[in-house]
C-alpha cells in the first residue's frame, strides 16, 4: 500500500505543479471535463432525477480536480501510515482525502468560472439613461453627434440623432431609443429628471 500512496502522491503532484508552470507560461486556456461542460444543469433531454444528478458529478470531473483528488489520496493514506493506523483506516484516510480535495477543487472552480465576464457593454440598457452632449447633435435627424454617458459602471461614447431641436456641446439628454447599429435617440433632459 505504501508504493501505491507515494505514486499516487508522486504523479498527482507533478501533474499539478505542471498545471501551475502552464497556467503561468499562458498553455492550456479553458479546459472541459471528461464529462462535457454540463455546468451543473440538466440539459432536458428525457433523462429524470439521475440523469441531474450524473450531469452533475461530470460538471465537476476535470482535470485539476482529479489530478488534486489522486494527491491527496496518495497524501492521506501516507500521512495515516505514519501514524500506524490500521489497515482499514489508511484506507478510509486516503478514500476521505482524496474525496475531500477533489470536491474543494471542484467547488473552488466552479466558483470562478462565476467570475467570467466578457466585458461588453449592453447598449440595449442605455434607454432611459442620463448623459452629456459630447459633439452637437444636430437637429430632427440632420446628422449625429456624440452623447458621453456612465452605462454599466464605465463612461461610454454613444453617436446620437435627435427628432427634436439641435443639441449643443454640454447639454444633458436622457437616450430614449436603441437604434440599429448602436446609434441613440436622444432627448434634452429636463430639470425634473
């Protein structure tokens, strides 16, 4: 058992460390697990409470998350060794923390990848947002100009027609519309806004 343990540790951990090398040197990008990226959802597809609950366990069998659950595996049943359990609970030792690893990775992982965004600003939200006249908007639909306004936590530069009288340089307007191809209908916004 102890040959087992110290190889399981051995390959687990070179694995893992040359995961870190080629995650820092930029190799590798996203990787799937065995099972597909099931993100933890049924897909529907004529399968009951056990196809859930398979699509769920292969969300989480990954790479990373086997290759940490085999060190530590190997990690257990060294550390219970060392301290003369009996057979049984080395065994037990090692199941525990391998089980235990590969669901922390697993969790931790999936936790990240909650994180993703892909930085694109909707400019379908814009309606009904307050902003500044950046270059003059010129008057019923003769031209556009360019309206600065805060959408989604950043500044943007939106270029803007008006079905109303010409909008000079500094003037606050509240987007009415989302036109096609990313131009705004605005409007000079009113004290009461």
């Amino acid at each position: 058992m102890n040959t087992l343990f110290l190889i399981c540790a051995g390959v687990g951990g070179t694995l893992i460390i040359c995961q870190f090398v080629m995650a820092l040197l930029g190799i590798g990008g996203d990787h799937h697990g065995f099972g597909g990226d099931h993100g933890g959802h049924d897909t529907g597809h004529g399968g009951g409470h056990d196809t859930h609950a398979e699509n769920w366990f292969l969300g989480l069998l990954t790479f990373k998350t086997v290759s940490t659950a085999v060190t530590f595996f190997g990690l257990g049943g060294l550390t219970a060794q060392y301290y003369d359990l009996p057979p049984a609970s080395v065994g037990l030792a090692a199941v525990f923390s391998g089980l235990s690893a590969f669901y922390l990775v697993a969790m931790l992982m999936k936790g990240m990848t909650k994180l993703k965004s892909d930085g694109t600003v909707n400019i379908d939200a814009a309606v009904g947002q307050h902003g500044t006249v950046y270059l003059r908007v010129p008057a019923f639909k003769e031209g556009a100009g360019k309206v600065t306004l805060n959408l989604q936590n950043r500044t943007v530069e939106l270029e803007a027609i008006t079905f109303g009288a010409e909008l000079p340089t500094g003037a606050p307007i509240t987007v009415r519309e989302v036109l096609e191809g990313g131009i705004v209908e605005v409007v000079a916004r009113t004290d009461s806004e």
